[in-house]
C-alpha cells in the first residue's frame, strides 16, 4: 500500500503542474456539480481532508470552482493526493485495504477495523477522519479506478474486489496436412484449417475460491462454415495452502506422462495436495467420444498421480486411470472388456538449455494398441512473454489408441494409432504470440503403412 501511496503522491504533483493542459485533452466527461461525487469531494473538503486544485495559475491552488465542471482527471488527482495524505499523515497507523473494509494497525500491532465503533483518527491540519468520510472515499476511489490507474495509481485489493471477472483469450489459428501411403492403392491425403476464438472468464467467488470457464468459437476455413460459440469447460476451484480443489467440467491432462494418454475435459472432481512433491486424485465421467477409439458414450473414470517436481531440473512421476463403459468391447483390438485400467511414468531432466523428457504408458485391459512412449529432446522453447524467443524439440513418438485415449501431440490430430518421429520449431515473433511448425513421419500400427502429417499453428494472445 505505501508503494502505492508513493506513486500517487508522485503522479499527483507531477499532474498539478500541467493540470491546465490535461484538462484541455481529457478524453473523459466531465463532472458536473450535479454528479454524486462531485458532492462527496465537496463534503470531504469542508472537513479538511481533500484538498483543492494544485494549478500553474496560482490563484486558483487549493480552492475548489463552485458551479464548474470538473474533469476527471482533475477529480482523481484529487483522490490520490488524498490518499497519500491518509497514508502520511495519519501517524502511527499502516493504512490497508481488505476488500471493502479499511484497517489500520498502530505501532502497538493492534489491529484497528473501522467499523464504526473505532475513534476517528485525526490528520496533521486537524482534520478529523470518520467512518462516513472512509466510505466517501472508498466510494471515490471505485467510480474513478480508471483514472486513478491512468495516474499510476494501482490499489490491488480495491481492484481485486471492483473487476469478479476477468477475460483473458486466444485467436488460434492450426492447419494439418495428412498423407498416408496406402498399399496396393492410392494415397490417402486430407487437410483442415480450424480458426478459433477462445474467451477464459475467471470469476472471483471468495478469497480461496474462483469459477473458471472456457468459452470456444471454431471456423472451418476449407468449407467457410462456423459453429456457434459453446462453454467447452466450467469449473469452481478453491486453493488452501497446498491444498488445490476443482469441481465441474475440468481440464483433463495426464500431468505425469505429460499428456501421453490424456489431454482433454473431464465432469467430475478433483483435489491435489503437495508443492514439489503433489499427489493428485481426481474421478468423475469422460466422453469417450473424444477419444481415438471410435466409440461413443461416456465412462466412469478415477484417477490418481504422483509426482515430483522441483520447476527447475527434474520431474518425475506415476499414475494411475480406471475406466469403465460397455463400449470399449466394441473398440478395435480391445476384446470383451468394459474397463480400461492405464497405468503411466514419466521424468525429465533439464541441462541448460537443453531439456530431455520420456513417458511410458500401458492398458492391462486392451489386447493390441495397449502401449505408448514417448522421447524427446527440446532446446530452448518460445516464450510468449518473450519475443524473439524460440526452440526446437525432436521426439519419437508410439501411441497405440487403447492407451493414448486422447494424446496432446499436434500431429496426431488428423490420425491416431501412429508411431514415428516429429520434429518442430517454435517462435514468438512479438509479445502474446505464438507459432509453431511441426513435422511427422512414421507408420500406422494397424496397417504398417507409411504416414506423414505437417502441423502448423499461429496463436494471439490477449
């Protein structure tokens, strides 16, 4: 809070000596003496805590216009000054705020909550501040966010409490040309162009707890048709210390074989524990129609995964997936079975620049297609925060359809059941963006017949 004082303190002064010219290209409405706010100021004045106009005409410094519209600018700038003089002037008292509550702690390390029945705390003129005057300008400080953020004035928790929803979003743009050499016949070869908007809504529910949502709108640009735009996931999620939980349709990710068997959504829950060390549980029900398998239905699922990782040089884990539908007996090389139980492993080790990872998974239920592994070595990596940052990787890559229920390689999104080796580049030419090209070359494990696809993808972020 003091750095913020600071900072509008600093920004104040700086704008009172051009205040004339800012008025002249303020791009808000102006505030007229009919507006609440103008009101409010109006009574925080006459008790001495909002001072007037810092302004090169002399004259007019530390008065008010009765009966002119003030910019609001102006307004703000007068906000801020204020707040600098609560913070500097109220002695012995740390000034902060915790949602829509002011509190103060004085040198004794009492917590003092102004709640109306703490006694007013007086400023260095003599000014006496109240529970009332708190409120006007706790008031102010809302309906004039935006200029007071234009002044440098960032008051988090105010922020946090004003904006329960936050967007953020993606324009993705991803091509994939398949060619399959079919024997004793002609190739197979099939493109797409997929265009999507997505929106992420992040809504703020309590201190521990958010509701996220992911809203997706695809063109297919081969034969200019769009769909309509449709939630893909919600969820709420709440964070205890260490504790993580989520609830309702959720992000679906094999986190320990880095996405060798899953990356897709899930209904259901989920709780993880740990820091470096997590241990995760989740269970619910999965579309299978989501899956390589070629099956439809949903199926019951639980999972659990445990894992190491230290964000900086290795990683290593094991899980565990237990599905159940009637519909994997009609899966290709499955046999008459109703469950699929996966077990999984992974670990990476980063050297420098350099990172290398492998995963391995298995279906104990399936007959055929029931493994997956995957290799890979990565070299630096684009950053979308970073422009000009870029990297390679080159992996091998055996996903059979009965494990690799959903894998999150690019390549396999036009045929799965595949096993090969895919090279790929990545760069953020600038800030929020990404782009990726990315080869594969290998043979189908039903057939045996050779495959190749080139991915390529552009993303803006905002």
């Amino acid at each position: 809070m003091k750095k913020v004082i600071v900072s509008a303190l600093t920004s104040a002064l700086v704008l009172g000596a051009t205040s004339t010219s800012f008025a002249a290209q303020n791009p808000f409405s102006d505030v007229n003496d009919h507006h609440w706010a103008y009101n409010a100021v109006l009574g925080l004045a006459e008790a001495g805590i909002i001072t007037g106009y810092d302004n090169s005409d002399a004259s007019l410094n530390g008065k008010f216009l009765g009966g002119r519209s003030i910019t609001r600018y102006e307004m703000a700038q007068m906000i801020a000054k204020t707040l600098a003089r609560i913070e500097g002037e109220s002695g012995p008292f740390n000034v902060q705020l915790r949602g829509h509550q002011w509190t103060f702690v004085d040198n004794s390390g009492v917590r003092r909550v102004v709640d109306g029945t703490v006694v007013p705390f007086k400023l260095s003129n003599g000014a006496t501040v109240t529970r009332k005057d708190l409120d006007d300008l706790l008031n102010l400080m809302t309906e004039f966010r935006a200029e007071l953020d234009s002044l440098g004035v960032r008051v988090e928790e105010l922020e946090k409490h004003a904006d329960k929803v936050k967007w953020t979003g993606e324009v993705r743009y991803r091509y994939w040309n398949n060619r399959t050499e079919v024997k004793n016949g002609d190739d197979e070869k099939t493109s797409r162009n997929q265009l999507q908007y997505r929106l992420f809504p992040t809504a703020e529910i309590s201190e521990n707890w958010t509701a996220k949502a992911r809203l997706t709108g695809s063109v297919n640009m081969d034969s200019d048709t769009s769909g309509d735009m449709a939630l893909t996931y919600i969820f709420a999620e709440g964070n205890y210390d260490k504790f993580n939980i989520k609830l309702g349709k959720m992000p679906f990710f094999s986190t320990v074989d880095s996405g060798l068997v899953m990356d897709d959504f899930f209904s259901g829950g989920q709780i993880t524990y740990g820091d470096k060390f997590k241990v995760k549980l989740e269970g619910g029900r999965w579309n299978l129609n989501h899956s390589y398998m070629d099956i439809d239905d949903s199926a019951n699922y639980l999972g659990a995964e445990l894992l190491y990782d230290d964000d900086e040089r290795f990683n290593f884990g094991v899980g565990y997936r237990h599905f159940k539908s009637n519909e994997f007996s009609s899966a290709i090389g499955y046999g008459d079975k109703d469950k699929a139980r996966i077990f999984s492993v992974g670990a990476g080790y980063n050297f420098g620049d350099f990172s290398l990872d492998a995963e391995y998974a298995k279906n104990s239920s399936a007959d055929e297609f029931n493994k997956g592994y995957n290799v890979e070595l990565g070299y630096k990596g684009a950053d979308r925060n970073q422009p000009g940052s870029w990297g390679l990787y080159l992996a091998y890559r055996y996903a059979g359809n009965n494990v690799s229920f959903s894998p999150t390689y690019d390549v396999y999104g036009m045929t799965s059941n595949k096993k090969g080796v895919n090279f790929g580049v990545t760069w953020s030419p600038f800030k929020n963006t990404y782009t990726e090209a990315s080869y594969f070359h290998g043979k189908t494990l039903d057939t045996k017949e050779t495959t190749k696809t080139f991915f390529g993808r552009v993303s803006f972020f905002f």
